[in-house]
C-alpha cells in the first residue's frame, strides 16, 4: 500500500499562483510514476500531469504551459506548480501514483489515490 500526504490547496484570485504537494510512504518502491488528478463538480475527473521518475512528463492540453509537475526522488515527494490560475481550474486535486511508469501516457486509472486537496479560483 502507498499512503500520501497532500498539502498546498487553497482559494486564490484569477491569475495568482499555487504550489501543491504529495508525499508518499509505504511500498513506494514499485512505484513508477505520480501525478495529479482533478474534478470538478458535476465533471469527470481529468488527468493533470504526470511524471515518471525518470523525469517523463505529460500534461492536459488545458494546463501546458501554466502548470510544471516535479519529483524529488529523495523525498518521494510530487509537486505541482500551478501558475496564471483560472475559475475553471477549481477542482479537488487527487494525489496519485502508479507502479508501471508508462501509465502517464495512457487512460488506465492509477493504482493508488490521496484524500484530495481543494484548490479554489474566484474572485
């Protein structure tokens, strides 16, 4: 089992920034790849980004360039840098994490799930 601890969420104006983060523990080394998840009320859940730990990324088209996924190895903490925030991208953020790395370039569902962070844009 991996367990997480998510932190980082918060309300914040249009066009302001945000930084959440995701530290696992428990059988973390099968694990291969972490990223995030969304949902929003009354939508699917999308997937954000996505980072083996090999340092491969993948992103939402709704996010490039605005948001930056990182991995600290050593602390086998994720981290998601989100920046120019929209209303749109009011969610909860789901922590997630995977053992085949490659999941981040698929639709397969990750293994494992956090409590979720609630991320809230408005003015």
């Amino acid at each position: 089992q991996v367990q997480f601890v998510e932190s980082g969420g918060g309300l914040v104006q249009p066009g302001e920034s945000l930084r959440l983060s995701c530290a696992a523990s428990g059988t973390i080394a099968s694990i291969g790849a972490m990223g995030w998840y969304r949902q929003a009320p009354g939508k699917p859940r999308e997937l954000v980004a996505a980072i083996t730990h090999s340092g491969l990324t993948n992103y939402a088209d709704s996010v490039k360039g605005r948001f930056t996924i990182s991995l600290d190895n050593g602390k086998n903490t994720v981290y998601l840098r989100m920046n120019s925030l929209k209303p749109e991208d009011t969610a909860v953020y789901y922590c997630v994490a995977h053992r085949d790395s490659m999941i981040i370039f698929t639709t397969a569902t990750f293994e494992y799930w956090g409590q979720g962070t609630q991320v809230t844009v408005s003015s």
